[in-house]
C-alpha cells in the first residue's frame, strides 16, 4: 500500500510532498526567493559600507550641529551621508 507523505512546512505556508516534482518545485522556488533576498541584503550592506568609506571624517563633522536640540535620526545612515554628497 503506497500512501503519499505530505507534510506542513511553515517556512512554505504549504503542505508539500517534497518527493514529489510539485513539491520539490515549491521547496527550490522558495531557496531562490531567498538567496535572491540574502544577495540583495548583501548587496546593499556592501554598498552602505563603500558610501561610508569614501566619506571623510571632516564631512561627518559638518553633519554636527551643537545649538539643534531635536535628536539626530542615525537610523538611516544613508539619508545623512546623501546630505554631504
């Protein structure tokens, strides 16, 4: 008696046979979407730390300004480094 063996895998939202050729179809969509995501992250880490490479110290220094009481927004570095450019 050959009974198929599905399964839920919650990384695919799906219940997949992965011996199947629909299954495993799912499963290689699923790593290229995220290889295809983990390279772009790269990417754009690799292009944040060259965009502050090339930024001198005296152009961040331009960036302080000691008598502005409102909080700098350091969480988008980019925003800043885009002023001095």
């Amino acid at each position: 008696m050959k009974v198929p063996w599905r399964e839920y895998w919650e990384f695919l939202d799906a219940i997949v046979d992965i011996q199947t050729a629909d299954g495993l179809r799912q499963f290689e969509a699923y790593l290229r979407h995220r290889l295809k995501e983990l390279i772009d992250v790269r990417a754009a880490e690799r292009e944040q730390q060259d965009l502050l490479h090339n930024v001198s110290l005296c152009q961040l220094m331009q960036l302080l300004n000691l008598s502005d009481c409102s909080p700098a927004n350091f969480s988008q570095p980019q925003t800043l480094l885009l002023k001095l450019i």
